[in-house]
C-alpha cells in the first residue's frame, strides 16, 4: 500500500465516522422536545464535531516521520494533488507504506 492509499483509506475512516455521526444525532435529534435551546445544542455539537473531522484531515500524521503533513496531506487524501512529499521527510506519497518495526 502507497502512501496516497494510506492517506485516502484514512480521510475514507473519517467522512464514514462523521456520516454515522450526523445519522445517529439525526436520529436522537428527531425524539428531543422541539425546544430552541435544545436545537442550538444539538446544532453547536454537530458543528464542532464537522469542524474537528475536518482539522483531523490535516493533522494526519507521515507514515515515515510520524509528524502532520498539513496541507499536503489534507489535499493528498481527497485526491487533489497528483504528486507530492511529506514537508518534513521528504519522502513521496506514492510510494510504498515504510515498514515500522514495533517496540517491545
């Protein structure tokens, strides 16, 4: 697996969780009393959980160095770039994932 696979699989993960998200919360939001203060509530956490699933996807950390890509990697996973290298390592999305060795 590339890094641009890693990359998309992984802003994949995060537009699933955001959609069960918003179905569940749709769904609770759907049985609360229609109270405005209740309604705000519910609009301000789904707004700052969008938000947070949105700045997770550049903070996706380098398979190799292990630090944030930034934009490149925000970009990168929803497929807008075509060719690009990590601003810290300098290592190439496409090529393959590096092996990690694990510590015990």
């Amino acid at each position: 697996m590339t890094i641009r696979q890693h990359l998309r699989r992984r802003s994949d993960r995060y537009a699933t969780l955001a959609f069960a998200f918003l179905l569940i919360v749709g769904v609770v939001a759907g049985y609360t009393p229609r109270i405005l203060a209740i309604r705000i509530v519910f609009a301000v956490l789904i707004g700052v959980v969008l938000l947070a699933a949105f700045w997770s996807l550049f903070e996706i950390p380098c398979p190799n160095c292990r630090k944030s890509m930034g934009s490149t990697g925000f970009w990168v996973s929803v497929g807008r770039k075509s060719a690009e290298r990590c601003p810290h390592c300098d290592i190439s999305v496409d090529i393959d994932v590096p092996n990690r060795e694990t510590k015990k």
